[in-house]
C-alpha cells in the first residue's frame, strides 16, 4: 500500500482523481490518506505534483 506524507500533502485531491479503486480520502484536516483497498498501481504516485507519495510496504 502506498503512503501519503501528510505533512507534504497539499491537499490538491489530483490522486483521488487517478485512483482506480477509490482507495484515496481525506482526512479532517483537508489532506488525504490511502486505506488498505489500495492495489499498489503507482497512479497517485505520478499524479502528486509535490510528490508527497510513496511506495508503501
């Protein structure tokens, strides 16, 4: 699963555009985090323009 930093995370929403399973939500402070449905794609982790993503385990 893929990891936001969400001290990088400027809460732009441009991953939970590409992700094909919904895995991407945002949390009460206005960034987002991926849950465990996450397949592993790399979509969000293209699409990031401040690249905030990273490969999970």
């Amino acid at each position: 699963m893929h990891v936001i930093d969400e001290n990088g995370c400027i809460g732009c929403g441009a991953c939970t555009s590409v992700c094909p399973v919904d895995a991407i939500s945002p949390t009460p402070e206005g960034k987002y985090r991926i849950d465990d449905t996450c397949i592993n794609c790399g979509a969000c982790l293209e699409t990031c323009p401040v690249e905030a993503i990273s490969p999970g385990d």
